[in-house]
C-alpha cells in the first residue's frame, strides 16, 4: 500500500483526532470541564457569562469524536446552561441574566455547527490528499523557498526517497535537478503564467538519471502572493530509451533503404484493404478462386495500390529524373499483362507472409525490365501504408542468358556436325561392310541368272541378303544424319543377340583378316535394353572394331568375347574383352576424352562418341586392363522388366 504524506497525516490528526487513547483522555476532560462549568454557574455567586466556557467543551469533544459526539455534546451543554438558570433565577425573565443565557446557547450552537462544517471540510480534504497516494505520478509540494512541504507515494516511487527524508529539503538539491533550458526562463514563466510544463533531468536516490516529464502549478492565497508550488512528474526515461531506439532504427532503415544498390519501394496498400474487407464481408473466402473468376480485381487493386516513396537505385532504373517522378499509382509500372500482382494480393488477404517472383515493369521511357520482386506484408493487424518491395532488375542477366543459351545451341550444333564429320571418317570403314557385302550378293545373284539354266532360288537369296545390306547401311547414314539434324531419338527395346550378331557379320572380314575367335555370352536371363538400336550398334561395332585391331599384332591366341548381364537393379551390363595389347598408363586417364587414341593412324573421336552415346542413354562406359593381357570395355544401358519386354 501507498505511504501516507505527512499533510495528510496532520489533517487527520487535526480534524479526527489523536490516537484511541487520547481521544479517551479528550472525552474524559470534556466532561470533566462541563461538570465543573455546571458547579460553578449553578452553586456559586458569580455572576457572569460562564456557561460561555462550554464552548470549550464542545471543541473538546469535536477533536476526540465525530458528528454524534459533537452533537451529544451541544445538546448537553445547552441542557447543563438552561438547568443552571433555572436553578438559580426560576422562570425566564427578560433581565440581564436571561440575556447572558441566551448569549451562552447560542455560542454553543454556533460552534457546534462550526465544528462539524470544518470537520466535513477537512474530510473532504483528507479524501483529496489521499487520492494523491493513489496514483503512480510524482507530486510533491514546495515553497517559494524550494522546501519540500508534501510528499506522495509516487514520488517515493520514483525518486527513492520517503516521504520523512524528502519533506524539509531543497528540492533542487535533493533530486539534483537540472534543466534543458534556463531555470530563470522558467521560473519567470511559472510566476507570471501560473504554470509550467517541460522535461527535467534529475537524479533517484542511487544515482541514476531519471528523465521526467513535469507539470507545475503555482497556489497563490486569497491575496493573490505566491505560496507554494505544485509539481507533478511523470518518469519518461524507458519511453525516452524507446524513443531514442526507434530513432536510430529508423536512421539505419532510411541509410540502408537510401544507399542500397537494390530498388526499394514503400507502397500504400489501405484503399486495397478496404476492398479486400468488402469482399469478406461478402462472404468471399478463396481470394485465389475469386481472382480466376473476376480478372479484372487484381487491375483495380494495382490501381488503388500507391507508390509512396522509392530509393536512388529504383529513380535509376526506372529513367526517371526525380523520386517524385515515380510516386503514384502502381499500374503506371505493371503491364496489363501481369499476373504476378495477384499473389501479392494472396498474400495480403492471408494477412502476412511475403509474395516474390518475377515479373515486367515499364519504364518511363517505355521500356520493358525484367524484375524480381519481394513483397513483405506487415504480421497480423497493422497499417498496411508503408509495405516495403524489393526490386531487382534481370533484364540484362536475362539478355546474357538468352545469348548464353543460343550461343551454346550454336555451339552444340557445331560439335555435332564436327563430330558428325569425326564419326564419318570413324565409321566408313563400317558402311564398308555393308556396302561390299551389296556389292558381292549382287555379283552373285547375276552369276545364278545368267548360268544356261538359271538358278532361280538362289539368285533370289542373293538379292534378298542385298536389299537387307542396303537397308543397313542406309540405317547408319539415315542415324548419321539425325545427330546434325536435331532430330530425337528412337528409344526402343531391341534384342541384345541380334545387334551384336549383325556386328559380328560387318566385322566378320576383319576377324578373319587377323584370325580373331568371337564368342558371344549372353545371359538368357537378361532382360532386354531399351535405346536408339542404329546408335549402340555403332557403339558396339566400334569397341568390337577396336579390340580386333589391338589384337592384330599379338602373338598367339586371340580372343573377342562380348558377354552381357543383369546387375541387379534396372539395367543391364555389357562388356568387350580382348586379349590384345591393353591400356597403356599414359592415357588411361583421358581414354574417352576426345583425340585420344591408341594406334597412330586414329583420330581419338571413336571412344568419346560412344561415351556420350551410352551417357545419353542414362549408362555409364568405363575400361580396365585385364590382368592375364588385355583390356575389357564395361558399359551399361537401361533396361525394361521382363513383362514388359513380352507385351
């Protein structure tokens, strides 16, 4: 609970009295007195105006009692006077005791009725003060001399000191007051305006600064002379701090939003607001569906959407001369065809979070940029009237990725047409095959036709295994050409047997040439490949091609062997083994890199084509030397399950 100042307790001590057992003794003399005053009036010779002493009685009892008593006491001593003239001057005559008498009741009333109004008023005025306790304020009062005369709870509060210390000292000296301005200045303005209002500086009982927001009224008496002055402070230290923070918040917030690179934006959103509250009112709860359904909101709402404030980066960017060029509504910026406004009016219906993305803006030169964007809605309920964007321009990045792009498409085409002109020269050799196999079909079907009696079956055979030479060849050049024409891949499931015995047939006047032994081992279990068949057939025709020439100086047993299985998962493993001359160590490392090669009269484009070939099928191609001589080829392709394969 509050202390209680020190007027307050004088008034009280004053007007109720002192404590329970000196009212006692006050009561006990009252009526000790009035006994007396009795005796005397009624049983002495005096003659005079004695019962004018119970006055002091009645102001007795008022000290120690309230209303009641001070009744009980005028009505007894009116009682006690009127019983003494009776008793000593018998029925009323108008005579000069008669007069005394009357003289004697009406003083007793008098100060009876005096007595209670003061007592009331100095209830009153004891409530007042008391209200003074209650609140968390500062008041105190001084004189003109700047002593401390009233001291309230709340100035205990803040200052630290009692009510018992802090009554009788200089004020200045105690809170070591000082002020922002000149305390002449203000002391003149006190004394003539009859009030002051400002911020001192002053000092709590432990030393630390207290800043106080004071208010002081001058008491003057009935004659106008100043009395006493009352100062009411309120502690504004932690709202000062608070003050001060956001301050220098709001100074890094202005540097970083003024010096920043990036394009900053303050926009309004409240008219948006508004609408968007219409529109729950009306019941609408899916602004997304609502959106879809009337295009032309998000319109009306870049509209209502103002542009309050940008940074230098975005008057640059959007060519304008001054800021103030470029403060408006929004849509002056946005393209009829944008779409991205309406996440951020997404995002601002949900009531926080942040709407980012890219989109255009127009310049004031006409110019179409090409922006990200980030827009951080205030959390939860607040004033929608300074929502910060963040702009980045891309239109460059944008040029340079569009040129990156088409150059690399350039690019790309380029290496596939040198490369095309690689593989030709890699790969005559192979349309060779087909075509001196055309070549000897053909000059022995017209050997069959034109013996004297032609053989008939057998010219047709002839030229049915011609037509099937010519159709192979014709595949090769017909893949040849797609990989400079862009055209897709054909990704099929082929059977692995029969591509490698179709090589094996190209390739069959080399294996005799250098008496190479081929076996082919298959597993039956394997499950069948799926990939453009023309290309891994070249991939397998060059790896056959390459084992047999590293085995064409070998000496002794030679041996192709190509053996395929499953691997456990979703694809299937192939490998080339010979028994020729291996890998040398110098270039085991860059094996598969483009003109690289291991015979001098190669051009090194044939390993790194097939390497990128079994790459694009989602394999892996890689080699090792086999530790008894020669080297095995491993490479990997996707491969689809076997109920699949039989549908």
């Amino acid at each position: 609970m509050p202390r209680t100042n020190a007027l307050t307790h004088a008034h009280r001590g004053t007007l109720i009295g002192p404590r329970r057992g000196a009212s006692a003794w006050l009561s006990v003399a009252g009526t000790l007195l009035a006994v007396a005053v009795f005796v005397v009036d009624t049983f002495t010779p005096l003659q005079g105006a004695v019962a004018v002493v119970y006055l002091v009685v009645v102001l007795l009892v008022a000290a120690a009692g309230g209303r009641t008593s001070i009744l009980g006491a005028v009505a007894s001593c009116c009682v006690l006077t009127i019983a003494s003239y009776v008793r000593g001057h018998g029925w009323p005559e108008p005579d000069a005791a008669f007069l005394r008498c009357l003289v004697s009741l009406s003083a007793i009333i008098v100060t009876g009725v005096l007595a209670m109004r003061a007592r009331k008023r100095m209830a009153t005025i004891i409530r007042q003060a008391s209200l003074l306790d209650l609140t968390h304020d500062s008041i105190y009062v001084r004189d003109t001399d700047d002593v401390i005369v009233e001291w309230n709870g709340g100035a205990e509060a803040l200052y630290g000191w009692t009510a018992g210390e802090a009554i009788g000292r200089r004020a200045s000296e105690l809170l070591a007051t000082a002020f922002a301005g000149n305390r002449a200045d203000m002391d003149a303005e006190l004394f003539s305006e009859g009030r002051w209002e400002g911020e001192l500086i002053q000092q709590h009982r432990d030393g630390r600064i207290v800043l106080v927001e004071a208010r002081c009224a001058l008491l003057r008496d009935a004659a106008g002379r100043a009395q006493q002055i009352l100062e009411a402070g309120t502690d504004i230290t932690a709202r000062r701090a608070a003050d001060a923070a956001l301050a220098e918040s709001e100074r890094r917030y202005r540097a970083i939003f003024e010096s920043s690179r990036f394009a900053f934006w303050e926009e309004d959103y409240t008219l948006v607001v508004e609408r968007i509250h219409v529109l729950r009112s009306q019941g609408v709860v899916d602004l997304a569906a609502y959106i879809e359904k009337h295009p032309s909101f998000v319109r009306d709402a870049c509209a209502l959407t103002m542009v309050t404030d940008v940074n230098a980066a975005t008057v640059r960017m959007l060519g304008a001369r001054h800021r103030d060029d470029l403060i408006g509504p929004l849509d002056r910026f946005l393209p009829g065809s944008d779409r991205t406004f309406g996440q951020v009016l997404v995002t601002l219906f949900e009531g926080s979070g942040t709407a980012e993305g890219e989109t255009h803006l127009i310049n004031l030169k006409g110019e179409r940029l090409n922006v990200l964007f980030a827009v951080s809605m205030p959390a939860g309920p607040s004033r929608y009237d300074r929502v910060l964007a963040s702009v980045v321009d891309i239109t460059e990045r944008k040029r340079t990725e569009h040129a990156l792009m088409a150059m690399q498409s350039e690019l790309a085409q380029a290496a596939r047409v040198t490369a095309l002109g690689e593989m030709s020269a890699t790969i005559a050799h192979e349309v060779n095959q087909p075509l001196a196999a055309i070549v000897t079909h053909g000059e022995a079907a017209l050997r069959w036709l034109r013996r004297g009696e032609p053989d008939l079956g057998e010219a047709c055979d002839g030229i049915e295994r011609l037509v099937r030479d010519a159709r192979r060849a014709s595949d090769v050049v017909n893949r040849v050409r797609s990989v400079a024409s862009k055209e897709p891949r054909q990704h099929v499931r082929f059977d692995l047997r029969a591509l490698v015995e179709e090589c094996a047939l190209l390739l069959d006047g080399d294996m005799a040439r250098h008496r190479v032994g081929f076996t082919i081992d298959i597993d039956r279990a394997a499950p069948m490949p799926r990939g453009d068949r023309v290309q891994l057939q070249q991939v397998v025709l060059n790896l056959m091609g390459n084992a047999i020439r590293a085995m064409g100086t070998v000496p002794g047993r030679r041996e192709l062997t190509l053996s395929a299985r499953a691997t456990g998962g979703e694809s299937l493993l192939i490998e080339v083994e010979d028994t020729g001359t291996g890998i040398p160590d110098d270039i085991a490392a860059s094996l598969f890199d483009a003109f690289v090669s291991t015979r001098g009269g190669g051009m090194g484009m044939g390993l790194a084509i097939c390497r990128s070939t079994v790459e694009s099928h989602g394999g892996r191609l890689w080699a090792t030397n086999r530790p008894e001589g020669g080297a095995t080829f491993h490479f990997t392709l996707p491969v689809t399950v076997a109920e699949e394969a039989r549908a």
